[in-house]
C-alpha cells in the first residue's frame, strides 16, 4: 500500500476509536448537548483595498460534537475526586475532526529561502473540561497527518479552480507524510466583573505537532435578556513556543523549514449572535510574527456556527 494511503487509513481507523472508546454510556445521539462547525479563512479577514491574503495560516475548517458527560474510562477517577473533595464539577466532553492549511507567501515550484513550508494537517481530536473551585480544567488531544493524506493541496487549488484563481505551484515539496500527536492542558479563571465576564486561562501543550507554553485573557460583554442575545468579545494571547511543526519541518526527515521564532501574540475581537438553539459569531484574529522570514503580522477571519440541543 502506497504511504500516503496508508496514512489515510491508519487516521480513520483512529477516528472511529475515537468515537467507539470515547463516547459516553448510552445513545450517543441522547447524550449530544451541541454541534460546533468552524470556519477559519484569511479571505474573510479585515482588510483594505486589494487582493485578499492567502499565505501562512491561510484556511481551516472544523466540525465538532460537545457530549453531556465524560467518557467511561474517565468516569470512575473523577468520581472518586469527588467523593474525596465534596462538590460536583461541571463536565463536558468533546469529539472533531477538521484541517488546517498552511502555505508560504511566496509560491514557486522550489522552495523560496526564508519562507516557511507547504502544509496540511488532517486531524481528529478529543476534550474533556472539568470545572471545580472556580476554575476550568481542560485536557486535548489532537492526532493526525501532514503530506499529501492531508488533502491540503486539492482543497487550496480545488478552491482556485472553483474561483478562477492561480495554482499554487509549491506543494510539490510540501512537508512529507507524518503521523502527529498534540496533548494539551489548560486551566481558565473565569470571573464577573462590573457586566464583564473576564477569562484568564494558562496552557501547557506537548507533542510533535506544537510544544510550548501560553497565557491569555478574555473580556465578554453580553445582552443577558431573554430571547435573542448580541455578545462581543476581545482576545490577547502570547505563546512561547519550542517546536512548531509546520514551521520546524519534520520530525524525522529533512523538509523544507522557517527559522522560527520563540514568541508569537495574538489578538482578535468578536461579535456573536444567538437565538433559540442557535448561535453565530465571527471573529478578527491578528498572529505576530512566527518565522523571520514573515515580513509583517498575519490576519484571518473565522466564522462559527452552534446549535444545541
């Protein structure tokens, strides 16, 4: 068998693990609390005149299912901290799947020295979010595949085609297939203040797709009223990160690479609207500078979509 489709299999074969191991007792589709759909796009960015960006962290799309309680391999350690602290936490437990594209700024059928590398990242994931004492505690992780089982470069010049756009040349020397694994932990300290709610939150993340550390805030105003509720939201974040895969290049072969830099921040504002089950929000984001090479900061919009149950 081919290694790209080897790949292909060995992803949905742990996908459907995934789901078979993961979900709680009982109907899978009686314990759905809510479905998440994603949409993350440099196209729906903010800008001025001129041609939309398409570069660096250029498209991702994600579709994930939040489950009433945990799965049963967790159940009986959490209940037995329960039993022991006093107090019943608030849980939730989480399935996706979804990609992210990453492409340099600029394309050409060899590499362009500085610039960072072709890149897709097929995943599937898997949360779970305890909340004790006034603090969230969240764990994650995410698995999956780069090179072509990734489907990066049928998706960017499917979408090209379909718009009347150019090809993108420079996946021929995208990063190779590999096989990644993400485990992070993050714990947030939600608090009201004066009609805001204000989210400090740390993280931790392992793996060889992303090995770092970060911190960030959370500022949310919302309509508390009754029917249909207009909330706004602003983000900042900094990362202190020691391996990025889709800028550090393979873990076990020579690839294509970007000197990469130790401190990204970030910052985005939002706008969300809900009503009944529903619920939309669209979100600026701003990524500092993540390689040398990078010539200014990047931006992106992102659309999500809820409903729940």
């Amino acid at each position: 068998m081919p290694r790209a489709a080897g790949g292909r299999v060995r992803l949905r074969l742990l996908a459907l693990w995934l789901v078979s191991e993961g979900l709680p007792d009982g109907a899978a589709a009686q314990q759905v609390s809510a479905f998440h759909l994603r949409f993350d796009n440099d196209i729906l960015a903010v800008r001025g005149t001129g041609p939309p960006p398409d570069h660096d962290y250029t498209h991702g799309v994600e579709l994930a299912a939040r489950f009433r309680t945990l799965p049963r391999p967790l159940r009986r350690w959490i209940g037995a901290e329960v039993a022991e602290g006093g107090g019943a936490p608030r849980t939730w437990a989480g399935l996706s799947i979804g990609q992210r594209i990453y492409t340099p700024r600029l394309d050409g059928p060899e590499p362009v020295p500085g610039e960072r590398p072709y890149a897709g990242w097929l995943y599937a994931g898997a949360e779970v979010l305890v909340t004790r004492g006034g603090t969230e505690h969240r764990l994650a992780v995410e698995v999956g595949t780069t090179g072509p089982a990734a489907l990066g470069e049928p998706v960017q010049n499917g979408f090209h085609r379909l718009v009347g756009s150019t090809r993108q040349e420079g996946w021929d020397h995208q990063l190779p297939w590999e096989p990644g694994v993400l485990l992070r932990y993050a714990a947030a300290w939600p608090r009201e203040l004066g009609g805001m709610l204000l989210r400090p939150s740390a993280e931790a993340g392992v793996g060889t797709v992303w090995t770092g550390l970060a911190g960030g805030l959370s500022v949310r105003l919302g309509a508390e009223e009754e029917g249909p509720k207009w909330h706004a939201e602003g983000r900042v974040r900094q990362e202190w990160v020691a391996r990025n895969l889709f800028l550090d290049g393979s873990t076990f072969r020579e690839s294509v690479r970007a000197e990469r830099r130790d401190r990204v921040s970030e910052a985005a504002v939002g706008l969300g609207y809900g009503f009944a089950r529903w619920g939309a929000e669209y979100s600026f984001v701003v990524r500092g500078r993540e390689y040398e090479g990078q010539a200014r900061p990047h931006g992106y919009g992102s659309l999500a979509l809820t409903w729940r149950r």
